[in-house]
C-alpha cells in the first residue's frame, strides 16, 4: 500500500510540475516541499518536478512554434511591442536566458516565444531543464534545513 501511496502521490507531482510549467496560473513549489517535508526520496521528487516541469515547458514551445496563429491566438492576444520586446531581449541575452523560465510571471512566456522564434529544441530543453532542476534542488535543500 505504501508503494501505491507513493506512486499517486509521485504522479500528482508530475501533474502539478507539468500544469504549472505552462500558461495556467498554477506553483508547483508546494508539492514539491510538502513531498520532501512527508519524507519522499528528495531525488524522486527532484527528478519527478523536473521532468514534469519541463515537460510543460515544451508543450509551451510547441505551442509558440506550431500553434501561434491559431492556438494561442484564441487566449492571449500578444501585441506587436510585445513580441518584439521578447525578441529584442532573446536577441541581446541569447539564448541562456531561458534559464530563467522558471521564475514567475517571465518563465512561461519566455518558452512560448522561444518556440515562435524557433529556438533550437535541444539548446532550449538544456537551459530550461538546467534552470528548473536547480530551482527545485535547492528548494529540496531549504526544505531538508527546515527552510
């Protein structure tokens, strides 16, 4: 039963990881933490989170490469200034700054405009992956320190 227990509350963290990762307003950080406070293995939460996080990441990219003109048309209605504000910064910072698509409010829109702009897909799942995993290791570690 244990192992059953485990395995839900493994895949609710995937889900939320995954759901969070993408344009709905949705944290994953409370799972995470509620996980290594009721003593998960701190590498399966990690490896789980980051999978499901970056996961989501991706659904973003493809959303920005493949449905722009008609997915992301129906719920966001990004000006032209807009865009091309997000392209000047990729243009001056690079790519490297998908590191940073975890942090609130800029991370999902910085995955949607890399995949409109075709970023390559294994340049952006190393940043985005790297960021999101940092993220969530040194949440484990704050949370394993009684924060």
């Amino acid at each position: 039963m244990p192992e059953l227990i485990a395995a839900s509350s493994y895949a609710g963290l995937f889900a939320a990881s995954f759901l969070a990762a993408t344009l709905l307003p949705m944290s994953s950080e409370a799972a995470v933490v509620a996980m290594a406070l009721a003593g998960f293995n701190p590498w399966s939460v990690l490896g789980v989170a980051g999978l499901g996080n970056c996961l989501g990441g991706i659904v973003n990219y493809g959303a920005g490469r493949y449905g722009r003109s008609f997915i992301l048309s129906r719920w966001i209605k990004p000006d032209n200034h807009q865009w091309q504000t997000a392209e000047r910064l990729f243009t001056k910072w690079g790519t490297p700054m998908l590191f940073f698509a975890w942090t609130p409010i800029l991370g999902d829109p910085l995955t949607v405009v890399a995949g409109a702009m075709k970023i390559n897909i294994w340049i952006f799942c190393a940043w985005v992956f790297t960021g999101k995993i940092l993220r969530y290791y040194l949440l484990l570690k704050f949370a394993a320190n009684g924060m």
